[in-house]
C-alpha cells in the first residue's frame, strides 16, 4: 500500500486536511513569497522583467492559441507582428513556416513533459517560477510569479503575482499589459475541446489529440489537464475590464471560435 495511503488510515481526517492544505499553500504561494523576499536568483530575474515593462507601448500584439483553428489560419501575415506563443507552439514552427516572437509556459504537466523542447528554444520564454528547476537562468529565460489559488485578479504587473486563470492565454493577456500594447488579438483560441470530462482533472492521452492544431499536440501517453472553460471566462472577464479600463481592447480573432466575451474580428481584415 503507498505511504500516503497507510498514514491516512491512521491520521484523523481533519488533521490530514489541515496539513494537507499547509502544504499546498506552501507549494502555491507561500513559497513564491519567501523567494521574494531572500532570494537573489528572484532579484536579478525581477530586474530582467523590468526590461519588458511598457517596452511596446500603444502598438498591438496576436495571442496566438493551439486550436484546430490554426490550421485554417494565415501565420504568414504575422511576419511584422509581436506574437505570444503559448506551450508547444513550438510543433507549429517548421510545419507552418512561422515561429512566435515568444513563448509563455505555466501548466506544471507541459512544462515537465516539455521542458527540454522550451529550453532548445532560441526565443524569449516567460516560464512559471515553480518550473525554474528545469531552465538555466540565461537571458532568453525570464520567470513569472504565476498561481492557481485565489485571489482570482488581473495584474498588469508582470513583476508581481500573476493569477493564471485556468488557461495561460490569461497569463499572455496580463503580460501583453505589462508590455504595453494598446490592442491584444486573440487567435487560435478555439475555447472548444472534444475531449470531455470533469475541469481540471488529469488525463493520460490515448491517442491523437484532437483539440489542438497538432495530432501530436496532446499525443498518446501525454499527460494533461482538462479544460475549465467557466473559469477560464471568468479570467476572459477580467481582462477585458482591466484593458477597457485604461482605454486599451481585446479582439478574438480566431477563426470559428466558441469563446463570446471578447469583440469578434475578422482575422484577414486586420491586415
């Protein structure tokens, strides 16, 4: 029998939720407090990201997703875009003839399974600092204070906490913010998955994915997690109101997508 097994036999139930919530406080977000306040390696990555602050002030940037929609999208007319990649993107990059101007990755299931693949990469990556035992700390690689637990907020500050709101697409928005585009435009953001099941719940590929552009995506023996789309529109909200805000805007570009809370555009009139 594992160990975490027998020792609930023997624990009262409300002294194993007690420590049990300890220590998931711990690994979410008490640590990520520590480490900013006595940690050097934060400090210099900290400063690092300041580098990003408003650098792109009042132009605009494509939030590129991995739906199926990407197939049927143009990548080539974001040639002389800013572009926020997202997890394996990178599957896109030879097939399509295209390559994000950056990559974003939070999920701590992508990043343990890829994070060989995102390290290779010879672009800007924003990874969560949870996964920072993976990266060197050179000067494509900058770490994000990034968590799941409450409170569920928006944050333009990029140096600070960031919320990930059950999808890393929220996590491109905030950024985007803190780089200062004016205009954030949202495609291959399909907020659609054929794949059912309870949100969140972590799932062992048994086969081809279907939900992403790529079969190989979420290929066979891939662990991941199910979408929460309620939660991921609560995130969208967030955005949306912190952009309008400060007179900035959210546009969903994607092509046939299901996600209704930002203005639809048509992706080739953009050009």
């Amino acid at each position: 029998m594992p160990i975490k097994q027998s020792l609930k036999k023997v624990i009262p139930e409300t002294a194993w939720q007690c420590a049990s919530n300890r220590y998931w406080a711990w690994y979410n977000r008490d640590r990520h407090l520590v480490a900013r306040i006595f940690s050097p390696e934060w400090m210099k990555n900290k400063q690092r990201l300041e580098t990003w602050r408003d650098r792109f002030a009042g132009q605009r940037c494509f939030v590129v997703g991995n739906g199926p929609s990407l197939q049927r999208t143009d990548l080539s007319k974001l040639q002389n875009e800013f572009t926020l990649g997202m997890n394996r993107i990178y599957l896109a990059f030879e097939e399509y003839g295209f390559q994000t101007s950056c990559l974003v990755s939070v999920n701590d299931l992508v990043l343990e399974q890829c994070y060989q693949d995102i390290e290779a990469l010879s672009l800007p990556k924003f990874v969560t600092w949870r996964a920072r035992k993976y990266f060197n700390a050179d000067s494509d690689t900058f770490f994000l204070d990034t968590d799941y637990t409450l409170p569920e907020n928006f944050n333009g500050d990029a140096t600070g906490r960031l919320y990930e709101g059950f999808t890393v697409t929220y996590v491109c928005l905030q950024l985007a913010y803190f780089m200062g585009f004016e205009q954030a435009i949202l495609i291959g953001v399909d907020h659609n998955f054929a794949t059912k099941g309870p949100a969140n719940a972590v799932v062992t590929s048994q086969g081809d994915d279907p939900n992403h552009f790529s079969a190989q995506y979420f290929g066979k023996g891939f662990r991941w997690q199910l979408p929460d789309l309620e939660g991921s529109e609560r995130a969208y909200r967030m955005a949306k109101q912190a952009y309008q805000a400060d007179g900035r805007q959210i546009l969903d570009a994607t092509v046939g997508g299901k996600l209704n809370v930002f203005p639809k555009v048509d992706y080739d009139g953009l050009f």
